[in-house]
C-alpha cells in the first residue's frame, strides 16, 4: 500500500505543480491590478464547495469501485473524506501558510460557516455512488482547491509582496497535493481492506 501511494503521489506531483503555478498567475493579477477583495470572497465560495462535491464523487467512486460495502459506509465514507479533506486543504493549511508568512486572516472552518456546503457533499456522494468516475472529476478536484486555497488567503483585504510569492506557490502545492491525493485514492481504500 506505501508504494502505491508514493506512486501516486508522484504521479500527481506534476499535475499540482500546474494547478499551483496557475494560483500564483491568478494571484499576481489579484494583487498587480487591486482586484477588490470581494470577488475572491465570492470566488472561494464558488470553488470551495465544487471542491466539496468532487472530492466527495470521487472518494466515494474509489471505493464504490473497490468493493460492495453498505450504503451507510459509502455517505460516511465520502462525506468524511470530501468534507474534511477540503477543509484541510482549502481552509486550514493555506491559514497556517497564510500565518507563517505574517499574513494575518482570520480562521475559518466553511463547512460550519455556511451550512449549505454540507448537502452539496450529499450530492457529490450521490453521483459519484450511481455514476462511478474518477479520472476527470479528480483533475477538476485538484484545480479547484488550489484556487478555492488561494482566495481563501486573497479575499482579506490584505497586503502580499512580491517575495512571498514562491512561499504562496509552495502552501498551494502541499495544500493540494497531499490531502487531495490522500482523500481521493488512499482514504477510501483503507476501508477497502477493512470490509474484505
């Protein structure tokens, strides 16, 4: 199991490095032409909860793939797996990122703060249960977290120099590349094991 998910990790490395790189293209045109801080908060609002509804279809695709496990177990499954792992990745590390580089926002958890956000990793479970597919969905997941992750950080009226870019680029990075990769491929396929 430990060298698939190297495996996979570095198969994805490349594919998070774009999404990354696109983030920072994103941000200079944010912080270069003073982009109001409103349509970052919109934004992430936008792409936060897309996350959510992917990382749910193909969390629960995985394992509804790799085994015939109760119903009960696939909403646990792709509910934990969406909803938390967005939070990791979109919310917490680009805040911890966001702190070490003396850039002050505040803490927020999305999935509390706007209660719709739940139903829509209903809905992501519910594809993802009745049409199992993992490929495309992953790859929108990926892009979406890292921008969902950049305007967590943007949408504060706050100022980001210039050298703090290769910094931003690097959270991106580790924001995406090791929750997502985890929640999509080796979160579900833990409890494959388990139910065999």
């Amino acid at each position: 199991m430990i060298v698939q998910i190297v495996k996979e990790l570095k198969r994805h490395a490349q594919f998070t490095t774009f999404g990354a790189a696109t983030g920072i293209a994103i941000m200079s045109i944010i912080v270069f032409c003073n982009i109001p801080s409103k349509i970052s908060y919109t934004s992430f609002y936008i792409l936060h909860p897309l996350h959510v509804v992917l990382s749910a279809l193909v969390t629960t695709a995985m394992y509804k793939l790799y085994t015939h496990g109760k119903l009960w177990m696939v909403i646990l499954i792709g509910y934990t797996g969406s909803i938390g792992i967005a939070t990791l990745s979109d919310a917490i590390i680009p805040y911890i990122g966001a702190y070490l580089l003396g850039i002050k926002i505040p803490f927020i958890i999305p999935f509390m703060t706007k209660w719709w956000i739940n139903p829509l990793a209903f809905v992501g479970i519910m594809i993802g249960y009745l049409r199992p597919t993992t490929k495309l969905p992953h790859s929108g997941h990926v892009l979406l977290s890292t921008w969902a992750s950049l305007f967590l950080i943007t949408q504060h009226q706050v100022t980001i120099a210039v050298w703090m870019f290769p910094f931003i680029f690097l959270f991106l990075f580790l924001a995406v590349w090791i929750p997502c990769c985890t929640s999509d491929i080796v979160y579900p396929l833990l409890f494959v094991k388990k139910t065999k």
